[in-house]
C-alpha cells in the first residue's frame, strides 16, 4: 500500500491526481492538498474575462495525455459550435479541467481508489527515519506518505527592487494585476510593467475597465509578444535534419545561427513553424548547456525567445495593436529605476536606445512580469521551511527547485530525494520549458506511472531514472 500525496491546487496538481487515480486500485490514498476550494483553476485558469484568451488552439490543450479532442467537445457544449483551430477563452478551459476532476473522482468512486481532497494549505513537510514523508496541513490534519509531488505552481508576486514602501502602502500600485481592487478614483493614466503575456490581458482588461485612461507599457525591451497565425501552419521541412543539429551543438551561439539559417533558407519556411518544431527537444537542449551558457542565455536571447515561442492569440494581438493605432497605448522599452509616491506614482525608467531618463506619472501602475519562480525569495511559508529543512534547493540560477531530468528533488546538499518530486514551474531552471499544458500534462503522465509502478515505494527511484 502506497500513499501519495500532491501539493498544488493548479492544472499540474489536476494532471498528477486525475493521472493517478486512472492508475491505481487498492494501492493505498492520493492525497490532493488543494490550499482552497474549486481545485484546478490556479492562477492560469481562474479569470473570469473572456478576453483573456488561450495561447494555444483548441486542439491542442488537454489535461490528460490520452485525451484528443476532450476539451474541444467541453468547449462545443458551452458554446454551441467550436473548432480545434480556435484560440479560446482561458476560463474554458478551467472549467474543463473541474469538469476532468469529477469525472475522474467518480470512476475513482465506482473503482474502489481511494483519494481525500484537503483543501487547507500544506505548513510543512519532514522527512521521518523510515524515509516516508509528514505533511502539516493548517486544518490541524498531519498526513504521513511514501511519496511527494509539489506541484505548487505560480508564486506569489515580489514587488520589484525599485518600488518604494510608499508607494507600496499607496494602494495605487497593484503587485498582482490578477487581484485588484476598484480605485476610488477613476485612473486618467494607467502603467503596467511587463510586456509579456500577463501584461497583454492586463492591458485589455484595463482598457475596457477604463475607458478613458491613457495605457503605458514598460519592459527592458519594450517587446511584445509575437502573433500566432490565423490558421495552422505546414511544419519546417527540413526540422528533424534542423533539430539534430541543435542537439549536437556547443553553446548558444551555434544554435542561434543554426536557427536563423533555417528561417531564411530560401524554402519560405515560416519562421514560427521552425520555433514550434524545436519544442520537443528544449528540454534536452536546455540540459545540454553548461550553467555559463544558460546564463548567457537568460542575458542575451530570452526576452526575444519567449515573445516568439509563448506568442498571443490573434484576437488579443489585434486588440492591443488597436490600442497602439488609436493612440491610447504607449509601449516603452526602459528600464523601470524607481516608483515613489502615495497616488499618483511616479515611475522613473531610463530608456533602451537613448539611456535618457524621464519620469512618467500614473494614477495606477500594476506589476504584470509574469511567472516568479526564484524559491529561494519566495514569501510561500512552505517552500521556505523545505529549503531551511535542506529538503530541497534552489537552482543556481534561481529559475526554480534544483531537480534531477525526471523532476525528482535535491536536497540541500546536492543528493536525489527519495520520492520527492516537482512538476510545473517549480523546474524551470531543469527543463526551461514546463509551464505549458502540453508539457505538464506529458510529465503528470510519466509521474503517475513511475508512482504507480508495482515494485513499491522503494523501487520508485530507479524506475523513473531514464
């Protein structure tokens, strides 16, 4: 008998649970600490705004590896019609992902699996002498397990550096643009920082909440997202002879000129075919570099890679353009030195291209950057107590929880946790790219399989190496 437990109410919590339950009968309890009611929604899944729209088309999204077009028929009943080339609204597919849960939890039922939902929040996790795993939970309830998966998701947001505390108390700077309340007064100038994805459905949010505010967007490179196409694209021709050559490469730089041949090779490739085609092996390729080429690539390719390969949907790229065309959003790349004030804020940026500093007031700024995974200053209580119990360490470039290829855990010194491990964000500096459905979903798959295996708990470890 094998008890596990998940921490993490997000889809990658959802991914893990429903994939274990499918796998197991008589073999003990799946615990789901959820940390709150409507588990599966997360961050991600939770808004309520139609606007914010899906980044992948219909076809693709899914919760469970072996589903093909589940959410697209979840999605043709509560709207009527939908194709799988459809970007859709992300409060869809939180829905569908509650919709997967209870499905699974009534086969679970009818199966004899057994399973508890806790919806209080995890306080603290040791390891005992026999090498099972104890969870506090803040109902007062104390689990002991076999085996552990954080799956603990978005953290909460950090105010930057150069924030001031009164500008912090001000009330008009908002730290989560996903909880915010109603200003007393109707804002003339709002200013988000980021350009990234949150900041674009922060964007549309704002300018159908205010209609009349000026909107103003600063990041260092002033970059948004790039545009997915209207419909489908033919895949690379030559990408397997592309991704190959990647694979055998030293460094960044030979994989930046590799990738830029292939785009202007003559064939007329589209260049996002070729970008989308080298999903499969990021993992691999982000594995292969030395933490000194990892550095150079947060530094130097980053900000242009995640705006071509997490690009936006093409209604929401439309939408800000036509912000931009009308006059009412202004798009900066600068850096953001200092934000003082109690309301309105003053927010000094030195610009990219000129170096020139200025000063730009705003009745509201609101801090969209987008995903923190940097545990080691994290304000996650949870998280803190396991890197100070050496049950886990961050990773040398604090993208995350250091981690073996497979997701199991280190500890403090290095070593392999006996059946702890991370799915999700938490293993960005191990994976780079593990936030997005298709990927989650494939690792809840192979986790559940390894956890499910029948040799037993102690023979986890070695089945889930390779």
């Amino acid at each position: 008998m094998t008890d596990i437990a998940i921490i993490g109410g997000g889809a990658a919590g959802a991914a893990v649970f429903g994939e274990l339950l499918r796998r197991r009968s008589g073999q003990g309890t799946v615990h789901w600490i959820t940390g709150g009611p409507a588990p599966g929604r997360g961050v991600a899944y939770a808004t309520q705004d139609d606007r914010h729209l899906l980044n992948v088309r219909a076809a693709g999204m899914g919760l469970f590896a072996e589903q093909k077009d589940d959410f697209l028929q979840h999605a043709s009943r509560s709207l009527g019609q939908a194709q799988g080339t459809d970007f859709l609204p992300r409060r869809l597919f939180g829905e569908f992902i509650q919709a997967q849960v209870h499905a699974r939890i009534s086969e679970a039922h009818a199966h004899g699996v057994g399973f508890a939902l806790h919806q209080a929040r995890a306080s603290c996790v040791q390891r005992e002498e026999d090498g099972r795993y104890r969870i506090d939970v803040d109902d007062g309830q104390t689990l002991t397990v076999d085996a552990l998966v954080l799956a603990i998701g978005a953290l909460a947001p950090r105010a930057l550096k150069t924030v001031s505390s009164e500008a912090l108390d001000s009330g008009a700077y908002v730290l989560d643009p996903w909880q915010q309340d109603e200003p007393t007064v109707t804002p003339r100038r709002v200013l988000v920082i980021g350009t990234g994805l949150t900041a674009v459905d922060t964007l549309i949010s704002a300018s159908t909440r205010w209609p009349r505010a000026e909107l103003v967007a600063v990041s260092r490179h002033g970059l948004l997202p790039f545009r997915h196409p209207s419909a489908p694209i033919a895949p690379y021709t030559y990408q397997a002879d592309l991704n190959a050559a990647l694979l055998a490469c030293d460094g960044v730089r030979p994989m930046i000129r590799l990738v830029r041949e292939a785009i202007t090779d003559g064939t007329s490739a589209d260049w996002r075919a070729v970008i989308d085609g080298m999903r499969p092996i990021n993992a691999t390729l982000w594995q292969g570099l030395t933490p000194a080429q990892r550095r150079q690539f947060l530094r130097h390719v980053r900000w242009v890679w995640e705006a071509s390969r997490h690009r936006t949907a093409p209604a929401s790229f439309e939408t800000i353009q036509a912000l931009i065309d009308a006059g009412r959003l202004q798009v900066h790349a600068a850096r953001v030195l200092a934000v003082d004030g109690h309301g309105p804020l003053a927010v000094t940026v030195r610009h990219r291209t000129t170096q020139l500093m200025s000063t730009i007031e705003a009745d509201r700024v609101i801090q969209a950057t987008g995903l923190d995974t940097a545990v080691a200053y994290a304000r996650d209580p949870l998280l803190s107590q396991l890197l100070a119990a050496g049950l886990a360490t961050p990773d040398s470039l604090q993208l995350g929880l250091a981690a073996e290829p497979d997701g199991q855990l280190l500890d403090g010194e290095g070593r392999p946790q006996p059946r702890l491990f991370g799915i999700g964000s938490l293993l960005r500096g191990n994976l780079w790219e593990c936030t997005a459905m298709p990927e989650i979903r494939a690792a809840a798959c192979r986790l559940a399989q390894a956890l499910s295996e029948p040799e037993g708990p102690a023979e986890i470890d070695a089945a889930t190496q390779g």
